[in-house]
C-alpha cells in the first residue's frame, strides 16, 4: 500500500491555515488530515497520527512525501519507524512524483476553498472537514476510480476480497 502526503495553505483573514494530509493512492481517500496555524512537524504527526489510527496499517507500507522538514525531522522518522512504515521521498525539486496528492489539494481548492473569504481560520476548518469528510470521501467520483467515491470504491474491493 502506498500513502502520499503533502501540505498546503489555506487564506483566512486572520492569517494562513495549514493543512496536512495523507492519500491512499490505491482508493483516492484522504484518511488522515490536520490544520494548524503554523507548518510544524507536529501538524504533520498528527495527520500521521490520525491515518494510523484509522487505517492500522501492517508493516511495510510506503509512506511518499517531499523533502520537507518536517517528514525528514527526527521525530517524524522515529514515528514512521515505530509504526514499521517505509519512508520514501521526492527527487529534489520534483513535483511530479507527488502529482496525485497535488490534484488533490487543487481540487479542494477549486470545488471548495476558492468560492469562500474565511474570516476566521475555524471557518474555514469547518469547510475543509465537510468537503473532506461529508463530500470528498464519500460522494466525490474519481475517473481513475471508474466513476465512484473514494468510500464506494473501498466497499467494492472489500467485497470482492
């Protein structure tokens, strides 16, 4: 199995909100996320954090992210470690290797994000959790999921199993 994880910002008028979150690549679900108002390693622990929490995943999974500072920190390491998850990161300078997670930011901001002028950073948390959680998650279809929610797609394999 193979999660990517990346972070980008979100404009509120009382300044940036950050967010962190992990995809499954196989069923396009974000199945762990944080916001915070500053982009520490401890924002990304929690969306680590989270994701094992909820997913429990065995030993060996492929964990994929940038070179950022707080996935090489030595905490974050000691947590991939602990948890027997496999870090692997971007080439220097290439986006593309974490292309899926990057459509995914894109698509937040342009379906969500991009339609509001938060006035606080705990509205715009409220519409990040509902698209995440309420619309992406669950009723957003995916192309590369032959037309279905990342939830629907995850039913299916489970059934065929």
């Amino acid at each position: 199995m193979l999660v990517l994880l990346d972070l980008t910002y979100v404009d509120t008028e009382e300044g940036w909100l950050y967010l962190a979150a992990i995809l499954d690549v196989h069923s396009r679900k974000i199945v762990g996320w944080a916001m915070d108002r500053t982009m520490s390693r401890k924002l990304c622990m929690d969306a680590l954090e989270m994701a094992v929490m909820v997913r429990q995943p065995g030993k060996g999974l492929v964990h994929h992210s940038d070179r950022g500072s707080q996935y090489a920190s030595a905490d974050y390491q000691a947590m991939l470690k602990q948890h027997g998850i496999v870090c692997s990161m971007s080439r220097k300078g290439d986006c593309w290797d974490n292309a899926p997670m990057e459509s995914f930011f894109g698509t937040l901001k342009t379906e969500s994000l991009h339609r509001y002028k938060f006035k606080t950073r705990n509205d715009a948390r409220r519409e990040i959790f509902e698209y995440i959680e309420i619309f992406y998650n669950r009723k957003r279809i995916h192309s590369a999921l032959d037309f279905i929610s990342p939830e629907a797609f995850e039913a299916q394999v489970a059934k065929a199993a």
